[in-house]
C-alpha cells in the first residue's frame, strides 16, 4: 500500500492551512502591538501590583502633574488595552479558515476490485479568492488606526483636564494667598482705627466696620478652600491618587506669553487632531469594506485530499489490497447577489456617512480653535492690563488712602472700598491669569499637540 505518500501530502495540507499568514500588516507584530499569552499575563500582574500612592515634589509645576496623569491614568490604560486588544483582530482576518479533517469508518463501504474500502478520510482546505485576506487585514488595520487615534484623544482630554484642575487649583491657592494677606492688611487699618478713636477722633463706627469687613474676609476664605478641596480632589483623581490626598501649593507664576496666527493653528489642527484622524481611518476602513465586498462576488476555492484504506481481501481474485487517493477541487456559489449588493450599498452609505462626518467635525475644530485662540488673547491682554497699570494704581491708592487716613484727611469708608478694590484687582489678576492657561490647555487639545509658548525656541 502506498501509504507514505498520502500521509505526507495530508501533513503538508494541514500544515499550510494552520501556519500563521505574513500579510502587509506584518510590522504591527514587529512593532509590538500583539503581544503573546505571557505577555499579557505579565501585564496583567503589573496592573496588579498598581500603587495609587506617589509623592508629589513640593515645586511640582503643571508639567509634573501632566507626566503623573499621562503614566497613571486609569482612562488612557484602558484605551491602550483597547489598541492591543483590537491589534489581536489582524492576524485573525487574515489567516486562513482550519482545515476540515473528515473519517468515515462505519458502515457500508463500497467493495473494489482492488478489496473492500475499510476506512475513508478527507482533509480539505478553503482558499479565499486572492485579495480577500489582505482585504480583511487592512479593515481591521484600520480599526486599530482608529483605535489608536481615540487613545490618543484620550491622552489630549486627560492631559487638558489635568491642566484645567491644576489652574483651578493654582486660583484657589493664590486667592486664599491673596485674602490672608490682604486680611492682615485689613487688620492694620483697624488698629490705626482703634488708636484714633482712643484719641477721639474718629467715631466707633469705623472700628466696627473694619471688624464686619475681617468677618466677611473669613466668610470668603471658607469659600475659597472648598474650592481648594475639590480641583484638589480632581487633580488626584486624573493622576490616580486617593481624593483627599495632600497636594503642595504650587509657586506664583507670572505670565508666560503665546503668539499664533489663526491660519497656523488650523493648518495644524487638520493634520494632528485626533477627531480628524479617526474619521479618516474609518473612512478608509469603509473604503476597504468597499472593495472586499467586490471581492465576495468571486468563489473561493476548496481543495480536498482524499484517501480511503483498502483491504487485501476483496470479493475479487485479484484483489491487491492498494489503498485509493484523489486531490478534488470545489468552488462556492455565489449567486445570492441581493446579499452582495447590500453589502456593497452598506460600505458606500458608509463612505457618504464618513465624509459628511468629516465636515462636520472641521467645521467644529475650526470654530473651537478659533474660540480657544480668541479667548487666550483676551486673557492675555487683561492679564498685561491688569499687571502694568491697574494692580500698580491700586496698590497706590491704598498707600495714598492709608496715610489720608492718619492724617485725618480721608473718610475711613473710602479707605475701606479702595482696600476692597485691590483685594478685588489681586484677585482678578490671578483669576484671569488660570484663565488664560485654562484656554491655553483647550486650545492644545483642539489643535491636537502641545503648542510653543512665545518664550520657547522655535522647533
């Protein structure tokens, strides 16, 4: 019986429908994105043993916070999962379907010249139309693309927030700063009350609204640290730290300018927001659906090997006992074309869907940059405004109000709402300061990528 031969050519079937394809996606593997069973494990032991606890440096800045949040953040470990999760897809759409191995050893078998058929078996193998493998392989490229965009539009968000809940917090610091010190002030100008109306020149009045003024002081500074207390909270919660954790006060900054044209900003934002690149990969992704439902409108090919076990004792006189084999081929049908047209008319409403998509979310980039960019001049104005010339003439008006006062040239109601309106200046220049930074970050997160300030060499 020529048995060898037939058993190698089956081995070699089954050998090439379950050796893994090399498809143009191949450098995903290279580069990492799929990662084997060990692996994984491995990371998954490593999220295991996460510490939520990490010591902040008392000179942390908002970089220090972003790198944190951009290592730690629970939202941006899950989407890079995701991107590997997804990478897996490829190597699954473009390998082969197993082969099927069928035996048939029961029954009524036929009876040949040869003997009686004992045992018959089968190995058979699909083999898509050419093209449809790499067809599918570039559809799930594309949703890793995708994938891969959204994690990076979760790594702007995270690092946006993080920058919005330390300026918040940076504001509440420097009010608190601000009213402590302007309390003390405060409280000097009623002890030069209190000596006057020990001399008799001025009335108790003054004293007790001097003490109404320290009480409304104190009613603010309650204000002020919960909201210390809760853009602390936030800050902890984007870098993965206990809500209530200590957090340093961080140092007084001054102004650290930007100059961008418009035109720049959305020539930049096209080619880096990550919106923007989403819908483009899908709308490869439907492009590509496009063509493997073409491609579906081709049969595949099917190829069997066959060998039966013949016995050496047949009806015949000559029966020699020589086993059977056949190599046979066979192709699918495809002639249910209201299928195939559906999934061709899907993949073009899919086209027309992406690129209205893709206007719409231009035309919101566009605006948002243009908002970010309109807001961040205006802050950046005032903050100048309010730095140069107005907190100057403030603080003037009060050294000039305070020695009218001792000198019995000035009502102490109009020493009292000249401290107010530089506690008030103080306070808007820090506020408008956050807010500068506030619709800095939002314009860094539209654009789609960290963006020079004026003080910064140009790349």
């Amino acid at each position: 019986m020529s048995r060898p031969p037939a058993i190698l050519a089956a081995c070699i079937v089954l050998t090439a429908g379950c050796a893994p394809t090399s498809g143009p996606f191949s450098d995903l593997i290279d580069e990492g994105w799929l990662v084997n069973l060990d692996d994984t494990r491995a990371a998954l032991a490593t999220v295991a043993r996460h510490e939520p606890h990490v010591v902040i440096p008392e000179d942390a800045t908002e970089a220090d916070y972003v790198r944190l949040a951009l290592e730690r953040n629970p939202a941006i470990r899950a989407a890079n999962q995701r991107v590997r999760r997804l990478a897996q897809r490829i190597p699954q759409a473009e390998s082969l379907d197993d082969p099927v191995v069928r035996f048939a050893p029961f029954g009524e078998m036929a009876q040949t010249a040869a003997g009686e058929v004992g045992l018959m078996t089968s190995v058979s193998q699909k083999l898509p139309f050419p093209g449809k493998l790499e067809a599918r392989g570039r559809i799930a490229a594309q949703e890793v693309a995708g994938a891969a965009q959204e994690l990076q539009r979760i790594r702007l968000a995270v690092v946006s927030d993080t920058r919005l809940a330390f300026w918040s917090y940076y504001d509440a610091a420097r009010a608190i700063e601000v009213t402590e010190r302007s309390r003390e002030l405060l409280t000097q100008i009623r002890d030069v009350a209190e000596s006057k109306l020990k001399t008799g020149t001025v009335t108790q009045q003054d004293v007790l609204r001097s003490s109404l003024e320290l009480s409304n002081l104190d009613n603010e500074l309650i204000a002020l640290r919960q909201r210390l207390t809760t853009s602390q909270a936030m800050l902890n919660r984007l870098i993965d730290r206990p809500i209530d954790a200590a957090l340093p006060v961080p140092e007084a900054r001054d102004l650290d300018q930007i100059t961008f044209s418009l035109a720049e900003l959305l020539a930049e934002a096209g080619r880096a927001n990550p919106g923007l690149r989403g819908i483009r990969h899908r709308i490869e992704g439907f492009r590509e659906r496009l063509s493997l439902a073409k491609l579906n409108r081709w049969p595949d090919l099917n190829v069997s090997f066959n060998y039966n076990l013949v016995d050496r004792e047949g009806l015949s006189g000559v029966a020699n006992g020589d086993d059977q084999w056949w190599v046979s081929f066979g192709v699918n049908l495809p002639i249910w074309t209201h299928r195939l047209d559906a999934a061709e008319a899907e993949a073009i409403r899919g086209l027309l869907e992406g690129t209205a998509s893709l206007d719409d979310e231009q035309n919101r980039i566009a605006f948002r940059v243009q908002d970010a960019l309109a807001r961040a001049e205006s802050h950046q104005r005032q903050v100048v405004l309010v730095r140069d010339v107005i907190l100057q003439q403030a603080r003037q008006t009060v050294e000039a109000s305070m020695s009218g006062y001792r000198a019995g040239r000035l009502e102490f109601l109009a020493l009292v709402d000249n401290w107010r309106k530089l506690l008030d200046v103080q306070l808007m220049y820090h506020h408008i300061l956050s807010q500068f930074e506030k619709s800095f970050a939002e314009l860094q997160r539209t654009v789609g990528r960290d963006l020079p300030r004026a003080s910064e060499e140009p790349k």
